[in-house]
C-alpha cells in the first residue's frame, strides 16, 4: 500500500502532461483554422484533442480502475477505444462540410479534426514525439501548402448557371463564344427548362487560368438584358 501510494503523484504529473500536450497540439492547430476564418477553429480543435487524449487514458491507465484489494486485472485493447474516437469524430467532421450552392466547402477543416483526434489519441497513449511531429507536419500543410498552392499555376474550376426567359435565350453559339472572349473553357454543359417551361437555363462547370476574370464575366452578364439570373460559384475548399 504505500508503494502504491508513492506512485500517485507521479501518476497525476503523467496524466497532466498528456492532457496539456493535447491541449497544446490542438489549440495549435485550431489557431491556424481559426486565423482564415473557418468555421472550426481554436476551441473545436482544442477540444477534440483533449477529447482525444482523455479518452485513450482510460484504456492506458486501467490499471488505475482495479487498484484496490482483491481487484481483478482486464484486458483490453486499446485500439477498440481508438477505433471509436475516430469514428465518432466523422460525426462532427461532417457537421462542417456545408454546400454552398454547387460548391462544396469545409472538407479541409474536417480533415484537420480528423488529424487533430488521431494527434490527441498519440498524446493519450504517451507518443508524444510522434504526436508533436504530426502537429508540425499538419501546421505545415494547412499553412505553408496554403502558399504553396496560392503560387502553383493551377488551373481554376467554376460552378456556372444563367437563366433566360425562353423566348430570349441566348443561342449556345454565342454563349460559348462569350465564355471563350472571356478566358473560360467549358468542361461539360447540361440544359434546363424550368418554372412551367418560362424559363431555360444552361448549367456547365468552367475553367479558367487566373481567378479575377470571374468579376469580369460576372459584369458582363449582370449588363446583358436578356439574363435573367445567373450563378458563378468557385469550386474548392
């Protein structure tokens, strides 16, 4: 008994680093989110890693639960826990995931929760050289990637639907050729006839090498008479 009773502090600074690591790792990375606005930032992440952490040292430290007289020994495995963390983390991963028209967003903050449980789950097993080069690594992706990909001549991709009434529908022809003067190609185009067939609408993914000559497309239409309506979402996170 008093050897078990010279452990505890030790067992408590222990626990304490795990969850200050967590705590550390996730607000980290949720700095980074939060700084460009995203939805999920300092206080998710930082919480998702505790939460992480805490819950993996339940199953490291259940030898603690049966330290009493008499008390049986468990087995359990630990990956079961694991298992589950990141399964109940797809959860809130898709809570930010939205779609904004035909675009999609949110799917890099999901995939950084996603990270930030499996560092918190590192942390809570006492890995903490991997869990700390996984929070770098992961700081380097979503920051210095972001420069990375903002300097790379890519190739940008838009949602585009515009509307006319049907007997002033602009011919594909000329729309096209609109598109073309403008510096889009089209990647695919559908056709829609709409409210009772008063409405036709041409809807088709864009592309485009520099992203400003989105505004200027979108002041040509807005001029045109015959538009009715139209959209011009980027695609991308």
């Amino acid at each position: 008994m008093p050897d078990l009773l010279a452990q505890v502090p030790f067992v408590y600074r222990e626990i304490s680093m795990h969850l200050l690591g967590a705590v550390l790792a996730g607000g980290l990375i949720g700095l980074e989110r939060s700084y460009h606005g995203r939805p999920a930032g300092f206080r998710t992440h930082t919480l998702v890693c505790l939460a992480s952490s805490l819950l993996m040292l339940v199953t490291v430290y259940h030898a603690e639960w049966f330290a009493g007289p008499g008390a049986t020994r468990a087995q359990i495995d630990p990956t079961r826990m694991a298992q589950g963390i990141m399964t109940g983390i797809g959860f809130l991963g898709a809570g930010v995931i939205f779609k904004e028209g035909l675009s999609v967003r949110g799917l890099t903050t999901a995939a950084s929760i996603w990270v930030t449980a499996a560092v918190g789950i590192l942390i809570g097993v006492g890995f903490f050289f991997a869990a700390a080069l996984a929070t770098l690594i992961t700081l380097g992706v979503l920051a210095v990637f972001r420069l990375i990909e903002g300097r790379m001549p890519t190739r940008q991709h838009a949602h585009f639907s515009v509307c006319f009434e049907r007997g002033q529908v602009m011919p594909e022809d000329e729309l096209r050729h609109l598109l073309e003067v403008h510096g889009f190609s089209i990647a695919n185009l559908t056709y829609r006839l709409e409210a009772e067939g008063t409405v036709f609408e041409y809807r088709m993914v864009v592309r485009t090498q520099a992203g400003e000559r989105l505004s200027r497309l979108a002041s040509t239409l807005t001029a045109l008479p015959t538009v009715r309506e139209f959209r011009l979402s980027p695609a991308g996170d």
